[in-house]
C-alpha cells in the first residue's frame, strides 16, 4: 500500500517571530480546548515538575472549544498557575507565528490524526513533546526529532517537560533534526510527489484500459 506522508508549505520564509520579553523556555499548546487534546494531562504534568525546573519555563496556551464545562475547569486550574497564560484561538497566520515565537511545541492529546501544528513546529525547528497518539509515532522519533511520551501519563510528560529545560542545547538539536526532517520528506513538494506517485498507476491502468477499447473497436470487421 502507498501511504501519503503529509507536507507543508516552509513558513520559515515567511512568517515572523514575536518579540520575547524572557530568558524562560517558552512552551506553547495550541488547538481547540477539550479533553481529547488533553490540557488538563498537561496541567498535571506541570503539578508534578521539579517546582525549580517549572520556575524557568512559561506555559501558553491559545485555543477555544464547545467543551464548556471542560473549559471552565481547565481555566479555572491554570488560573493558579504563575507561569501560564491562557488566550483565545487565533486565525492560521498569527497561529504560526505564535509556533515560530516559542521553543517547544507541547500536543498532549489522548487521540489525534496527525496534528497540522506537529508539522507547523517541524517546518520552524522548534522541540516537540508528543504523546504517542495516531500517526505521531510514524512521523517522530522519541530523542531523535522529538520527545514521545506515553498518552494519559502526566508522570511521562513532566519529566519531558523538565527535560527540555534541563538541556536547554539537547532540546534545540531535536528541533533542528526536526527540521532537517521536514526539509527531507514533508515540504508542500515532497506531498506533490508523493500524491502524483499515488496517482500514476490509477492513471496507468485507466491508460490501458482506454488503449485496449480502442483496440478492440478496430479490431471488428467493417
């Protein structure tokens, strides 16, 4: 079977990076508010982080949701929370630039696809903490382009968490093999390869039976 590996326009040509104000590291979860992209998993995990380690890292998160009652409880536990802010969702452009502003990409999700904003975090070279949900695993690789932890495990995520901001150099070389990965296999061009390779034996066989047909037809006697 061919799969389609997924590509994106480089952004990093384009889009800009905020002003910072903080030597902190800069953490950011971005995307619809509700359980299934597992803000309260992350809110956990910063509970469980050396109180030191979290003292030098600011958490953002920029996202709505219909969860209502999922929200309010999210808010109102990162409202404890000094080194959090919590903004309401931004159209795609100022979205980017809000990944190309941080250093790390957080998804804590308990179920996923392939999010668009692992891939966003790839293009920039930013450091991915993961959960191993869906597709994930097939596009990073635990230590190499990204930290993956187990889904649901708060414990796991923290300790990512605390790792990122203990090797601070570590960090920034998985980002830039991210990078070098997306450079490699998910640019806009490599998913017009792949979807033109895809499409070739469908045309190839459509081809054939075409050719055939017409063959056929002046193959019968007048």
């Amino acid at each position: 079977m061919h799969k389609l590996i997924y590509g994106i326009p480089d952004f990093a040509i384009t889009i800009k990076s905020k002003p910072r104000d903080t030597d902190r590291v800069l953490f950011l979860m971005i995307g619809t508010i509700e359980k299934r992209k597992g803000q309260d998993i992350l809110i956990e995990a910063i509970r469980r982080m050396n109180s030191t380690l979290a003292a030098k890292a600011f958490f953002q998160i920029v996202g709505s949701g219909t969860e209502t009652e999922f929200i309010a409880q999210f808010r109102e536990a990162a409202n404890s929370f000094s080194n959090m802010r919590v903004d309401e969702a931004v159209d795609y452009e100022e979205s980017l630039r809000w990944i190309a502003s941080v250093d790390v990409l957080v998804c804590a999700s308990r179920d996923e696809s392939m999010p668009l904003t692992i891939l966003e975090a790839m293009c920039f070279g930013k450091t991915i903490v993961s959960t191993a949900v869906g597709g994930i695993p097939e596009y990073l690789t635990d230590g190499v382009d990204g930290l993956v932890v187990s889904p649901d495990n708060p414990v796991a995520l923290a300790a990512a968490l605390e790792r990122v901001i203990r090797d601070r150099e570590g960090a920034a070389k998985l980002g830039t093999n991210a990078r070098a990965l997306f450079e490699m296999r998910h640019t806009i061009g490599d998913l017009g390869r792949d979807f033109a390779d895809l499409l070739e034996p469908l045309v190839s066989a459509r081809k054939q039976d075409s050719d055939s047909l017409i063959a056929s037809e002046n193959s019968i006697p007048a």
